[in-house]
C-alpha cells in the first residue's frame, strides 16, 4: 500500500520553509558565538600586552630610583647632603619595588585569564607577539551602524527567526484548506488449502483522498494564534537586538574617538614630565632645588608613562570592540 500527497495548500511547503530558517538561525547563532569567542581572546591579548608594559615602566622606575638612590647615597656619605634626603629616596624606592610586584602579579592574572579565553591549558606565562599600539580613526558613526544593521549575526538571526515565524504563521493558516492525496494498494493470495473451486490470483486498487477540516475543536485557530504571538514575539526581539547594536556601536564609536584623543595627550605628558625630570635633577646636583623636586618629577614621570600605556592598549581594546559591534571578526 502507498499514499502520496498531491496539493495542500502550500502546508508541506511551509513548514519545509520554517524549517529552513531555523537552520539558517542556527548558523548565525554560531557565527555570533565564534565572535564572542574572538573578541574576548583580542581583548584578553591587549590586556597582557598592557600588563607587560606595565612591568617594564615598573622595573624601569626601580632600576632609576636605585641609580638616584646611590647617587644620593655617595653624596650623604660626604657630607653633602642630608639624611632626610637619603630617607625619601628609600621611601620611592620601595614605593617602585611596591608597584613591580603588583604589576607582575597582574600579568600572571591576566596571562591566566587569556589561557581561560582561549580554552587550553599550558604555561602560565608564555611569549607574545609585540603589536602596534597605533589606532586609525574609525569611519562616520552612521555607516558604522548602517554596516552593523547589515551584518551583525545576532540580527541575520532574528530576521530569520521572524521568517521563520511567518512561516508557521503561514503553514498553520493553510491547515483550514483540504489535502488531497492519491492512495493505492496492491497484492497477491495464495492458498495453502486444497480446496479447487478457490480463486487464487493478485489484486490492486487506485484511488483518491480529500480531507477537509470541518470542525478541530479550535485546534487549527489555537495554532494560528500561537504562531502569531511567536512572530509578533520575535519581531520584537528583533527590535530591541537593533537598538542594543547601535547603542553598542556609539559607545564603541565614541570610546575609540576619545582614546585617540587622550592618547596625544598622553604623549605630550609623557614629554613634559620627563623635561622636568631632567630639570630638576640638573637644578639638585647644582644644589638650586632638594630632593622632593626631584622625587616628584619620578613620580608624574612614572605616572604619565603609566597612563599613556593603558590608554593606548584600552584603545586597541576598544578598537576590537567597534569592529565586533559593526559584525566584523
């Protein structure tokens, strides 16, 4: 026996479409993953590099306080200069000395954490390779969120998880048409008794079947309105997704464009600070200014190079986040 559907109504051809969305949906769902995944490694890398940055201006202020420390050291012990000025040196010595052991602690913590991005398990620090910090200026804020509006996975997603829904929508509408189907059936007998005046032989029938929904108790009603309610529902997820993207990409717009601009100042910070450095350990061994000028002068220098290295990394930070925002990997 063998049945086949000849038409109904376009039932069959929607749920086929509904199902093809879903695959559809899927497969953005796992680019959206594989995004995620990507932008977390790049985040997690730059912070690495900025915590090994961070070490380096650490052990580089140490190396440069002991040098001034001996220097003041000879000085004191010829009597020329006094042991308050001797003390304050030991006290930013062991401020730096401070500051390295916290910064090599946080690289140990960030190398773990870029492991954990990464899903492996090895060493817990290794070599990386050494990026440019330099961070273009991005392009207008307005083709950022229209090429974010085209190819972020999250809404390719949505979108087809709405066609999805209008096909359901769709495909449960046409249950109130008739199905038409062609049934047939064939055989053959044998008797195994000897009876002579049996007829013995094979047989087969062909014929046509319409079943038209009359009365479903409501069945087919209830499942038009449910798959309106889902279409409905993912219309608006779909619109609270795209206003979630273009608030993600303003900020990350906007966090970029301010890096930048922190950035030259930064740099010009770093200048300055180490201009007056020079000035006031010329103006101390000349006996013009004490200890604390210069003492200070360590202080912003260490600070300003400190700034300037997060501020640089955050914005290559930053940098992957707009390009994660706009659907790029």
């Amino acid at each position: 026996a063998a049945s086949q559907t000849v038409y109904d109504f376009g039932q069959t051809e929607s749920r086929v479409d509904a199902q093809r969305s879903d695959k559809t949906r899927v497969e953005k769902d796992a680019v959206t993953r594989r995004a995620e995944v990507v932008l977390g490694v790049e985040r997690t890398y730059f912070t690495v590099l900025k915590r090994k940055r961070l070490v380096e201006i650490a052990e580089q202020t140490v190396r440069e306080r002991e040098a001034l420390k001996r220097q003041v050291d000879v000085l004191y012990r010829n009597q020329l200069k006094s042991k308050l000025d001797l003390g304050l040196v030991h006290v930013q010595l062991s401020d730096a000395e401070f500051l390295v052991i916290r910064a090599r602690n946080d690289l140990t913590a960030a190398f773990a954490d870029l492991s954990n991005a990464m899903g492996v398990e090895g060493p817990p620090t290794y070599a990386l390779e050494e990026l440019p910090v330099t961070v273009e200026p991005p392009r207008t804020l307005n083709d950022l969120v229209g090429e974010a509006m085209d190819r972020r996975p999250e809404l390719l997603s949505l979108k087809e998880r709405i066609r999805t829904a209008e096909h359901r929508v769709k495909a449960a509408g046409n249950l109130n048409f008739p199905t038409i189907q062609v049934v047939g059936s064939a055989g053959d007998t044998e008797h195994i008794s000897n009876r002579p005046n049996l007829q013995e032989g094979g047989w087969w029938g062909v014929g046509g079947v319409v079943s038209v929904p009359i009365f479903t108790g409501f069945l087919i009603q209830n499942q038009v309105a449910e798959a309106t309610s889902q279409q409905r529902e993912a219309q608006a997820v779909y619109l609270n997704a795209a206003q979630n993207v273009r608030l993600q990409v303003r900020d990350s717009f906007l966090d970029v464009v301010t890096l930048i601009q922190q950035i030259k100042v930064a740099e010009q910070q770093v200048l300055i600070a180490r201009e007056a450095l020079s000035l006031a350990s010329q103006r101390y061994k000349l006996g013009l200014s004490s200890i604390v000028e210069v003492t200070q002068s360590e202080v912003a220098i260490t600070m300003a190079e400190t700034r300037l290295a997060e501020t640089q990394f955050d914005a290559k930070i930053a940098e992957a986040r707009l390009r994660y925002a706009v659907g790029g990997i």
